[in-house]
C-alpha cells in the first residue's frame, strides 16, 4: 500500500501543478508562486505565457504519468526498485516542463 501511494505522488502534483499554475499564479506577477524565472517575470505578458505553458505540460506530463504507473501497477509487482524507476522518470519529467517552458519563452522573446 505504502508503494502505491509513492507510486502515485507525481502524477497527482503534476495535475495539481496543471491547476495552480492554470487558476491560481496565472493572474499577476508573484515572487511567491507561479513558473518564476527572470525571464518570465520580466513582463505580464511573459508571466502569463510561461505558466499557461508550464500548466499543459504538466497536464500532459501528468497524464503520461498516471498511465505509466498506472500500467505498472497492472501489469507488474510494485517493489522499491520499480517505484525508483517510475519516480526516476517522473522527476525527469518535471525537470522537462522547467526547461521546455524556458526554452519557449526564450525563443518567443528572441525570434
């Protein structure tokens, strides 16, 4: 039960971060939440573009997650090492919306 729950925190703050970054750090500049980079602070029109990014592809992200894991836990025995892999991966994942989003608003405020 307790792999389960590891096995199931990512996918579930992937969607949770889809939702904040969406509703909530979407409205106006904040140095406390939202896709906070100096890039992204530099203008409302930034702001607003880098955590409407960052919210899809971390729906995206998050979707690929849940049916990852949610595969894994069908089709195989959750162990430590298995649950390591998928966090491994999602980690990875989470990494990925930083980065994309960076890369994309760079390249919108550049050419």
């Amino acid at each position: 039960m307790y792999l389960l729950f590891i096995s199931l925190i990512m996918p579930l703050a992937f969607f949770f971060m889809y939702f904040f970054l969406k509703y909530k750090a979407n409205k106006k500049i904040s140095r406390w939440s939202g896709f906070r980079t100096r890039l992204s602070m530099e203008s409302e029109k930034n702001w607003k573009f880098a955590n409407d990014y960052a919210g899809k592809l971390s729906l995206i992200f998050g979707i690929i997650s849940m049916a990852m894991t949610l595969f894994v836990i069908y089709k195989y025995d959750l162990n430590d090492k298995i649950v390591l892999i998928l966090t491994g991966i999602e980690i990875f994942f989470l990494i990925m919306v930083s980065v994309l989003t960076e890369i994309k608003l760079y390249k919108k405020n550049n050419g």
